[in-house]
C-alpha cells in the first residue's frame, strides 16, 4: 500500500477495524471521523430545537442549521442559498417534486420523459403522477453501452413534454449524461428538468447553474455524510409557487380555525423539527471533500476504475454492463458471471469479506431492458486501494470453480 493509499484509507477507521474490502461506496458511503464528529460535537454543544426558541442555545442551533444550508448551496452553484431544501434523503426530494409540482403543475394531456436507466427513486413518483394527472409517461430508451445522448431526448420530445427526469449518472451503468445540453433541449421545448443527482455530487464537481436544472436531489450518505439528510435544489421561482409537501410545526407564519399561511422558502417545504445534526455532519462532508479536492478524487477514482475493468477483462466469462470504456463508469463497474446467479456471486464475496451489491440495483425496468433480472455491482470510492482492487479480481477469478464449472 502506497503513502497516499494509508493517507486516504486512514481516514475511514471502519475498513481497517471491520477487515472489509468495502465496495458497496453506489449505496452508501463511509464516514470520516471528521463528518463524525461534528455530528457528535453539535449534540454535545449547540442542541436545542432551531428556529423556535429565543434563547441563545436555540439561536446557536439555527444558525448551524442554516450555515449548512449555506455551505451546501455554495458547493453546487446554487445562487440563493434559499434554494436548498434539507430532505431526508434523494428520494424524499424527488418525491417533493412529484407530489407538489408534479401533482399541482403537470396538466391532462402533458407528457412526462423519463430515462429507462433511473432508479425507481426518479421513476415511481412520476407513474404515480401521470397516473393521477392523465398525463403520458414516455421512456427515453439507452443504446446497449447505456448511453442517453442529447440527440435521443431531442429525438422524442415534443411540445407537450411538460418535464424530463434523467440522472447525471446512472447507478448501473456508471455513465455521465451531458446534463446541460439536455438541460437546454427541455427549455427550448418549454419543459423543466429534473435531475438525480446522487451519484454524481459525491464524485464530480456538479454547479446547478451551469447545468442550468430547474430541480436536483441528492442524498448526504453517499457522500460520507450521515444518513437521514439529503437536499433538494430548485430554482427560487418554482419553489415559490410550489404548495408545501408536508404540513405542520415551523412551515407556517399563522395560523387560523380556517387555514393558514407559510413560512417563506425553503422553510415551507421543511415541516417539524428538523434533522440540524445530519446538517451539521453534511456541511462538514462538504469540508472534507474540499479539503480532498475534486481534481484528486476524479483522478483516483478514475485510476482505480481503469485497473478494475482492465483486470476483468483478463477473466473469461465475465459480461459487464454498458460500455467497455473504463471512462464511462465513474466508480462503478455491473456485471454478470455466465451460468452464476449475482446473490451467489455476492456471497463468495462476502466470504472472502468483500461488500458488492446484487441485486436490481432498483432499477428493475432498466434490467429487464438490458435483458437481465440481476447483476452485481462493484463501486468504488477514493478511499478504496489497489489492493481492494486486487482482491476483488482475485475473488472473482475463482467464483466459476467454486460453483462447479
């Protein structure tokens, strides 16, 4: 193992205190004690309920809260910090988006787009509001090697399209999508964009301004925060005429025997006692990845992927999904083995205390485009090492012999 190898791995105690080759990094990340700690730091210090106390504790815990708002908001290029929701998780935001733009602004007879590769987090919420609205749903399809190019969605829109909903990258496929240019292709259609963006702020530099999105979600976990907090962007003239999603304590200015009117944006969209710690440990995620510099985390992963793919192209009998370009995967590498169900492949790994995921990798509608029930996913992170890599080859060279072939 390298300097620069300890240097990063290091900072994640769990991979040497569990003995684990952890490469589940799609799913959710690890955490640096640093991410940790703040957490931790803002319950021993700052707790108290933010934004409904006029003691200093109270003020104390606001103005964390709304600190990380800010720092989130500058790390994607948003240009009013107001912009920034604090969510759950990516599929709470998406969910925010469905149900009150979706359900309030998608009209009978609209039509919705929607990328074949998403996971279900960006699908299920807009069957459910075409369903509901009588608006049409239409997939963008993806070529073989999982690409969705500008010229496919230019090829099916239309002026009806009221919304497209594409990931920047797929969470199979490992493939960037050229967000802006589709960005552009829904505005001049009059459409907005929404864009998933859960893969792609954990790796790449993502400004919401230059790719010129109406919405983004992301989750805190795959980016070394806790889990329990993940962000919504949207641009301020749609979160202002958007209905709340959620009703209830600190979404409101008054309220009456007959109604009620709301907290300014973004407060109206977070109802009740809202999650400052998992805030707190976001806004120090972000530090940290500042800290790393996307330059180095690109480059690393980038590295690291180049390795994984070159290696399982030496072993027969192993198909990966999408491109064979290493520089289309971004981390993350799916396959299957000939004649090896993906949850025995899972579980050899596991035994040799190796992490992938198999599985649908919730995106059941993809798989089954791809003509594929399940596979295994190998993702990486830039804390991972060659050795990692290493014995993930190692393991996956044996597999066809354990099983018999």
């Amino acid at each position: 193992m390298t300097d620069q190898d300890k240097k990063y791995r290091d900072q994640f105690p769990i991979l040497e205190s569990r003995n684990i080759v952890y490469l589940d990094n799609a799913a959710t990340s690890q955490k640096p004690p640093c991410v940790v700690e703040a957490e931790a730091e803002y319950y021993k210090q700052n707790n108290a309920n933010p934004m409904r106390g006029l003691y200093e504790l109270s003020i104390d815990a606001t103005n964390a809260y709304e600190e990380a708002r800010s720092t989130v908001s500058d790390f994607i290029g948003a240009g009013d910090e107001n912009e920034i929701v604090f969510t759950r998780n990516a599929t709470e935001s998406l969910n925010l988006v469905a149900y009150s733009y979706g359900m309030n602004f998608i009209n009978e007879g609209d039509e919705i787009i929607v990328s074949i590769a998403e996971h279900h987090s960006n699908m299920l919420p807009w069957q459910q509001v075409a369903k509901t609205k009588g608006a049409t749903l239409t997939y963008l399809e993806c070529d073989k090697e999982g690409e969705i190019s500008p010229e496919m969605l230019s090829n099916i829109i239309s002026d009806k399209t009221a919304l497209v909903c594409i990931t920047q990258i797929s969470n199979v496929f490992g493939r960037l999508n050229d967000i802006a240019s589709m960005s552009k292709i829904a505005h001049e259609n009059g459409a907005l964009i929404v864009c998933d963006g859960a893969q792609s702020v954990p790796h790449i530099p993502v400004n919401v301004r230059e790719l010129d999105v109406d919405f983004l979600a992301f989750s805190g976990h795959k980016m070394f925060a806790p889990m329990g907090i993940g962000v919504l962007y949207a641009k301020m003239e749609l979160l202002e005429k958007m209905p709340p999603f959620l009703y209830g304590g600190e979404m409101i200015e008054y309220v009456t025997r007959d109604g009620a009117t709301f907290a300014p944006v973004p407060h109206k969209f977070e109802a009740g006692t809202v999650n400052v710690g998992g805030a707190v440990g976001l806004a120090e995620a972000v530090r940290f990845i500042r800290r790393i510099g996307f330059d180095r985390i690109e480059k690393r992963e980038e590295e690291l992927t180049c390795f994984l793919m070159e290696g399982i192209s030496d072993i027969p009998h192993i198909n990966v999904l999408g491109s064979k370009d290493p520089l289309d995967h971004h981390g993350i590498v799916t396959f299957t083995i000939d004649g090896v169900h993906p949850h025995d492949v899972a579980a050899i790994f596991n035994d040799n205390n190796i992490a992938v995921r198999a599985g649908h990798h919730c995106t059941q509608p993809l798989h089954k485009h791809l003509g594929s029930l399940s596979t295994t996913r190998a993702s990486l992170a830039f804390y991972n090492t060659r050795e990692d890599i290493k014995a993930f080859l190692d393991c996956l060279a044996s597999i066809r012999s354990k099983m018999g072939y």
